[in-house]
C-alpha cells in the first residue's frame, strides 16, 4: 500500500465526512489522486459507521461476555436477535466474546436470566468502566 493510500485511510477512519478536498491540501496531493485512491480502496471498508456515545443516550451499563455453551447455534441465534447486544465475536477457546448494553441493572439482570437458560458450560462477565481507546488503529 503506497503511503498517500495510508494517510487517505487514516483521515477517513478518523472522519468518514471529511472531504477530498480537505485530504489533498493536509498531504499536498490532487483531489483527484485523492478520488482515485478512495475509489481503488471501497473494499477495505465494511460499512460507514457513527460512533455513538452510548452513555449520552442513557445506555450507563456496557458488560463485556466471554462465553461457551454446549450448543453454540441456539447460544449465537439468542444473542444474534438480543436487542442489548452490540457486537459478537468468535473465538478460539471459548464460542463467542459479546458486549451489551443495557440501561440499568434491571436490563442487565433480565438479560442474565435469559441468557441462564441456555444451557452454558462457562461465562465470564466484565463490566466496562471506561473506553480509553477506541477504533483508532494506525499500523497500516
């Protein structure tokens, strides 16, 4: 990957609005070479997100799961269609790592109690505190 296709991808992870324009004078380049490159590069990008601050919309509680189950279909089709559910991600040694988001301690106990009657073999649940980084990768 050239290095003005780096710079171009770090602008835009930082801000997906900001404009071509904007891009070409920070790095000296034509704002076409800039449309060039973004073009040359839509399948590095799986959708166009905003970062929601989940606090400010009343969602205080984010909790971190760790989880393997003795069905990990029914355990991936509950959480696949559990509205507190942000992400899912499988992994290795266990089936899924998830994080939720829920309003207030009762949210999260009624999820918990939901969640108990699949039949788990080990969960492991973190409460988030804070976000010190985050979606800020540059090791391009």
């Amino acid at each position: 990957m050239k290095e003005n296709q780096k710079n171009i991808l770090k602008e835009i992870q930082e801000n997906s609005r900001i404009g071509f324009a904007k891009i070409g004078r920070k790095f000296d380049i034509p704002v076409s070479t800039v449309f060039d490159y973004f073009y040359s590069m839509q399948g590095f990008f799986d959708k166009y997100v905003s970062l929601i601050d989940f606090k400010k919309i009343g969602l205080g509680i984010r909790v971190f799961f760790i989880v393997k189950s003795k069905n990990k279909k029914e355990l991936f089709d509950f959480l696949d269609n559990c509205l507190y559910i942000n992400n899912i991600f499988e992994l290795k040694d266990y089936d899924y790592c998830f994080d939720a988001l829920f309003f207030g301690m009762r949210d999260f106990h009624d999820f918990q109690q939901e969640l108990n009657k699949i039949e788990l073999e080990e969960i492991h649940s973190h409460f988030l505190t804070e976000v010190l980084k985050y979606e800020e990768f540059s090791g391009f």
